[in-house]
C-alpha cells in the first residue's frame, strides 16, 4: 500500500494557486488511473487507486497548508502504511518551472506543508518536487506562491501533471529515478526543455 499525497489548501479560493499544484497533480492521478471518486476521510479527500501492481491511497488534505501533516498522519496510521511509502507531492521554489525532481528526506526548505508531515510522521518519506520557480525576492515568496498560474504557465502545468499522471505507477514502485527521467523526457518532448520564470517567455524548444 501506497499512501500518495497532493499539498494545497482547500477551497475553491485557492484551488489554481501555484501552491496548489499538488492537488492538481493528484488529482490527475486520479482520472488518467480512474481512480474511485474521493470521499471526506482524515481531515481530507481520500481516494482508493491502482499503479500498476501497487494499491495506493491518494490524499488531500483538507486542513490548510501547515496542518497537513494531521490528516497524512491519520491516513499513515489507519492503513499502516510504512513511512518510506508515504509519496509526498508538492511545490517547490528551488526549482525551476516545470522540472521535477524525487527525494528522499532531507530539509524542508521553509515549505510549511512538509514542516508538519516531518512533525506528525517522521521526515523519511518521498517527496516529488514540482518546481514553480522563485519570484527572485523572498519579500515576494507568501504572494507569489497564493496567486493563481498565469495563462502562461497554465500548459506546462497542465502538461506536468498529466507526466506525473502517465508515470505514477513508477513512483509507486519505487523506480524513482525512472519516474523523474520519464517525466523529464516527456516535458522535453512538449517542448517544455526551459521555461522562464513568470512574466517571460515561457516555452523554449529543445
């Protein structure tokens, strides 16, 4: 059993926010692998998929950013799910729009949803980073991550997380480096090889 969360904040308010995008990423997962329709369970949104060989729980949680570690934990428990199986989806500043990148542990990097989870569960879980970009000032950062995509950013976004979707049952089975090579490969092939950050010209072929 897998247990695959996707970091946001409930409600439509907030639903296309770049630090949403977690959510939106699972609930890609969600239609591309047809998954059941989630239902409220541990202070979120909880649906039953297959990956390939590998049951997952997908979870949303719905107790806004810095508590989300509540409702992981309570699914973590429930179903027993060791914490190296735990797949954490989520925004990440220190990454370049459109690029993903999967580790194990380490730092949380300021990111209040991953403070929690570490708090609540431990730190040793995946996290699938979806890099947003950085605003270049940290002045900037509450703002620029609680603001919705711009229409630039809406088709590699859409893009990426239909690539997390495709490739899902990799991470799943522990593959790491072969979900973030075929992710990689797949956004080179949309033509997403550098996007700048917001504001600029978004797509560069390559």
């Amino acid at each position: 059993m897998r247990l695959i969360v996707g970091l946001g904040n409930p409600g439509t308010r907030y639903a296309k926010n770049r630090h949403n995008i977690g959510f939106m990423a699972v609930d890609e997962i969600a239609r591309v692998h047809r998954a059941s329709p989630f239902r409220r369970r541990f202070q979120g949104e909880a649906a039953e998929v297959v990956l390939g060989t590998e049951r997952a729980i997908l979870l949303k949680p719905q107790t806004f950013m810095n508590e989300s570690g509540r409702s992981v934990g309570e699914a973590q428990r429930f179903y027993k799910v060791a914490l190296e199986d735990v797949i954490v989806l989520h925004d990440e500043l220190d990454l370049a729009p459109a690029k993903l990148r999967v580790k194990k542990g380490g730092g949380n990097a300021g990111h209040n949803g991953l403070r929690s989870i570490t708090a609540c569960c431990g730190n040793e879980y995946r996290r699938v980073r979806l890099g947003i970009g950085h605003p270049g000032d940290k002045a900037l950062v509450h703002a620029f991550v609680l603001n919705d995509f711009g229409k630039s950013e809406e088709p590699w976004v859409e893009d990426l997380c239909r690539a997390v979707a495709d490739n899902a049952p990799l991470v799943a089975a522990g593959e790491n480096e072969s979900f973030q090579n075929k992710v990689h490969l797949a956004m080179v092939g949309r033509g997403w090889a550098d996007v700048k950050p917001p504001g600029k010209d978004t797509r560069t072929q390559g």
